[in-house]
C-alpha cells in the first residue's frame, strides 16, 4: 500500500485491523526517504527507530557538521550535513524535530532558497504548535503537518526504547497526515487527532501530569527523608506505589482510584500533615493544599471551612 492511497478510515486503524502485510513494502514510507532536520533527544531516536524499520534514512541536518556526524553515528545510518546544503529542497519527507523555536525559521530559510517543494511533505514533532508555522513551505507546494509522541524523552536512548508503542497526535493537511501516521505505525506507535488550535491545551496536558510528577516525587522523597526512611528504600517505594496508582487510573479513571485522608473526610489526619508541614517542611505547603483542594472537589466532597483557611 503506497502513501497518498489510504482508504477512508484507515489512517487511525491499528495495523493488525487493516490486515497490514509484513512485508518490505508495507513496512516503508511508501519508498520515501526521510531527512531529519535538527537531530536533538527526538530526532536521534526517531532516526534509529525508523532505520531499523527498513526506512532509509537520508540526510540528517545540523546547525554544526560535528553534530550531525555524532546524529548519524548514534542513528546508524544518513548523511550527515549543514543546514545550508542544496540538497534539503530536494528531501522527500522532512522531519524537523528541531527545538520548537527553531520550526518556523528553519521552515522560512528553507522556503526562501525558493525551490519548488510540490510533492514534498514536512513535518514537525511539537506538541504546542500547529503546522501552520510552516506556512511559507506550504505556500511553495510543500505537504505540511504535525507529528507530537505524548512520551518523555530525556536522551536519545530512553527515545528508542519508550517511542515504540506509545500515543502519538497527528495534524495537518491530508497528505502530510497520511505519511505522519504511516511514519507513526511504522514505529509501532498509536496515531491520533488533534485539533491544531487547540495544541496548546493538549500540551498543558502533559505539563500537569509528567514535569511535575518529578516534582512531587522529589518533595515526597525530602518527608520520608525527614522520617528517617533509609535513601536505598524512598525511591522504589515511591516508584511502586506511584505504578500501583496509574495502573488504577487506567482501569478505574481518576475518580474510582482516589484514597487517604481526604477522600474518608479524615480531617483531623490532614490537620496533623499541615501542622507537621508548617513545622518540617514549609515549602511543601502551597502545593499540598492547592491539590488537597483538587482532591476534595474530584472526590465530590467538601472541605470544612477552617481547612479551607489554614495555610
Ligand atoms: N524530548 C522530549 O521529551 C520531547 C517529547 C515530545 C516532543 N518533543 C519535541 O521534539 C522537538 C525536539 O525536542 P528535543 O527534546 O529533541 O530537543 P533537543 O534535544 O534540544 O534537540 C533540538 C535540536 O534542534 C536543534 N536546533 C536548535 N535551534 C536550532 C536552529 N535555530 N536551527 C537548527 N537547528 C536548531 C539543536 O541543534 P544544536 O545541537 O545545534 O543546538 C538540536 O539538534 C521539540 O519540538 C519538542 O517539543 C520533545
């Protein structure tokens, strides 16, 4: 099956409903190379995950040659180059995995070399901005879309290993989207829409439940610190009551899985965590009660007045 020929409807089938064939054809970008343009965390484990699918990579675009080198290296596979080569107008799929500042310039200087871009589809991977910051592309013939994977990825490596698999949001013009979800299913990956106008919310989504996870993880480790629970035993502790709690959210929802104090309408118990709060660990208490106050209103309840007052 080539790109541009999908049927109604089967851009957002998983592969083994389409009855997808395994074979070298099925599994490519329907024979298109893929170049990637700013070979950071993403775009160095795209790269490996879509060369060990069978796609060929092309070129693979630095601001510095040293870096692309390294890209190319850590990819297995590519041309490394500079930005300035003539030959990125003539790249058959662009992925622009550059940081997010980066998209709508990198997208004008590539337009303004004025080479005829019909035929060709470009793609960014942020999750806040829709495609049409590469408008002038679009405007020179280029396919134009989005392609954000709703996954975490500190460093290349951890890339290649959590990318397969997980939920990505596709967005752009028909065409641009048809390659973003056959590049996506190439990896394994789940594609999805999204509304362009609404990325921003889309991105927020994922602000409120992974940075600042960390965060809370990093001020729950500082109170058993506190009580003298041993350094080796915090940190798989929090780690395997915090899986327990998401694999209770992804069979009950957020509202079935709630438990402690809050919910039990055990007020005294949460008098006692703010008093000792104020008297060990003062920074903690903003963001304890602003989610205490979230946790009631989810469960339904009410939280006694005086509750309401003290911080
Ligand atoms: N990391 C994640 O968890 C994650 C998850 C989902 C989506 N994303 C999205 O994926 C994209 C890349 O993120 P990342 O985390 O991979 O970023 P990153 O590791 O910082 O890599 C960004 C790349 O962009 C290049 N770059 C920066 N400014 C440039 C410019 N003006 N011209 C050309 N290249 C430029 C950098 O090159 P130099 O080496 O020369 O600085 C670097 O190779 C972003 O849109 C981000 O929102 C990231």
């Amino acid at each position: 099956m080539r790109l541009g020929i999908l049927r109604r409807g089967d851009d957002l089938k998983p592969p083994a409903a389409r009855g997808e064939r395994n074979t070298r054809e099925a599994r490519g970008v329907g024979g298109r190379k893929v170049t990637i343009v700013g070979p950071g965390r993403l775009g160095q484990a795209l790269g490996r995950l879509l060369a060990q699918a069978g796609v060929p990579i092309d070129l693979v675009v630095a601001r510095r040659i040293s870096r692309a080198r390294q890209a190319v290296r850590f990819i297995g596979a590519g041309t490394a180059t500079a930005l300035d080569d003539p030959r990125l107008s003539s790249a058959d799929v662009i992925l622009m995995t550059t940081t997010d500042a980066a998209i709508e310039p990198v997208g004008r200087v590539l337009a303004a070399r004025g080479a005829d871009w019909r035929g060709k589809v470009v793609l960014h991977t942020c999750g806040s901005l829709p495609s049409s910051v590469l408008r002038p592309l679009a405007r020179r013939g280029a396919a134009i879309g989005s392609i954000h994977p709703f996954q975490t990825i500190p460093n290349p490596a951890t890339g290649v290993r959590n990318l397969a698999g997980c939920y990505w949001a596709i967005e752009g013009d028909t065409r641009a989207r048809a390659v973003g979800t056959r590049i996506v299913r190439q990896l394994g990956g789940n594609p999805f829409p999204i509304r362009p106008e609404r990325k921003v919310l889309y991105h927020a989504s994922a602000f409120l439940v992974c940075p600042t996870l960390l965060v809370l993880f990093d001020q729950s480790e500082r109170l058993l610190k506190l009580a003298g629970v041993p350094s080796r035993v915090a940190r798989p502790l929090l780690a395997g009551f915090v899986r327990e709690t998401v694999g209770n959210f992804a069979k009950l929802g957020a509202r079935r899985s709630l438990t402690g104090p809050a919910v039990r309408g055990d007020w005294p118990t949460i008098e006692n965590h703010l008093r000792e709060l104020r008297r060990h660990a003062p920074e903690a208490l903003p963001v304890y009660h602003e989610l205490l106050r979230a946790i009631v209103r989810l469960a339904g309840r009410k939280l006694p007045r005086h509750l309401e007052m003290s911080r």
